[in-house]
C-alpha cells in the first residue's frame, strides 16, 4: 500500500511541475514514517497551490490525510500521510532547512 502510495504523489508532484523530488526511506532512523517525500515549488503561490491539489487528489484516490501545515504562509507545507510524508517548500526554505542531510544516512 505504502509504494502505490508514494507512487501516486510522486507522479502527482511531477505532473504539478514541482523541482528536484526526492523520496527518502527513514524506515532504520524513525517509527514515524516509511518515507519522506520533498520537493520544490518556485512560489508561494506553486507550494499551495500543488500542495492543495496533491491533498485532494489523494482523498480522491481513498488515501487518508493525517495532518496538513504551513498552508497559510506557501513557504513550507507538510502534508502526513501516516507512513509517508510529504514536504512541499521553496527553494531558499527547502536550502535553510537542508532536509535531506537531516535524514539522509550517510554510507560507511
């Protein structure tokens, strides 16, 4: 279920033209979540608006939406879809923040 899951927002933030999209699996580093997706929108008005559009293509798909946030500032939107997460940011957010190093294990 995760994969069709991750699947389906991945294409969906393609499909809304969203940048440089990333799928991490956090399964060794947290219970939280299987993975996390981010990706870049070029506006406020992009992080909205393909954030919006991904949380209802999802209910319309029949997948749950846990918890929505930043909807209100489009700097930095956070949608949980239990075992997958999805981060919607702008470019300068997404480099402040530098998430994939955060969760990214290094190799040995």
């Amino acid at each position: 279920m995760r994969k069709k899951l991750e699947s389906l927002l991945l294409d969906a933030l393609d499909d809304y033209k969203t940048l440089n999209i990333v799928n991490i699996n956090v399964q060794k580093l947290t219970t939280e979540m299987d993975s996390m997706i981010i990706a870049t929108g070029t506006s406020t008005r992009h992080v909205k608006s393909a954030s919006s559009s991904l949380v209802e293509y999802a209910k319309k798909q029949k997948f749950e939406i846990f918890g929505l946030e930043g909807e209100n500032s489009g700097e930095w939107i956070l949608i949980d879809f239990g075992d997958v997460v999805v981060n919607v940011m702008l470019a300068e957010t997404r480099e402040l923040y530098n998430l994939e190093k955060l969760w990214i294990k290094p190799k040995n």
